[in-house]
C-alpha cells in the first residue's frame, strides 16, 4: 500500500504563491508516476500537473502551465508543487496520487490518493 500526505494549502490573494507539499510512504513496487489533481465545487476532479517516479518527465495542465512548478525531492520521498501567479479558479481541494504509467491524466488510471489539501485564492 501507498500512503500520500498532502500539505501546505491555505487562504491567499489573488498573484501570491503556496508550495503544495505531497509525503508519500510505503511500497512503491508499481510506482511510475505522481500527479497533482485538484476539484472545485460543483466540478469534476481535473488534471494538474504530474512527474515520473524516476527521471524527470513532466507534464502540466494548459491551466496552469508556465505559472505551477512540479518537483520532487527523493531523499524526503515528497513531491512538491509549486504555484506562483495563483489565480481566484485556481480555487481548489488539491490532491495527490501515483499510479503505474507515466503520461496519463484522467483520474481512473492512479491508484492511492491522498485526502487533499484546500486551496482558497482570493480577488
């Protein structure tokens, strides 16, 4: 089993910046890819941004490509995202997941999930 810890959400304004912090433990078998997804009320949950388990392939959402930073740091076993520029519909429960293929963004494709991390931006 995999455990993932999300962290670091809060209550911004509009053009500041949060680091989303995701702790991920336990057997990593299968593990190929990490992914930031968020879900808005009254919306689907959508893709983020995500990177390889190993290596450095990213991939970000047309959304917020350009403004969100995906990285990891392997010595922690933490994923990070950093969001700079945010945004009042970046606005979100933002939450974490791996799954065994690299590339895909739908949700039905990872397999642990964390419990999400609240991210309120402000006008």
């Amino acid at each position: 089993q995999v455990q993932l810890v999300e962290s670091g959400g809060g209550l911004v304004q509009a053009g500041d910046s949060l680091r989303l912090s995701c702790a991920a433990s336990g057997h990593f078998i299968t593990t190929y890819a990490v992914a930031w997804f968020r879900q808005a009320p009254g919306k689907e949950r959508e893709f983020v941004s995500l990177i390889s388990w190993r290596g450095s392939f990213t991939e970000y959402s047309d959304s917020v490509n350009g403004r969100f930073t995906i990285s990891r740091d392997d010595a922690k076993s933490t994923v990070y995202l950093q969001m700079n520029s945010l945004k009042p519909e970046d606005t979100a429960v933002y939450y974490c997941a791996v799954g065994p293929r690299i590339g895909t963004r739908s949700t039905d494709e990872y397999n642990y999930w964390g419990q999400g991390t609240q991210v309120t931006v402000s006008s």
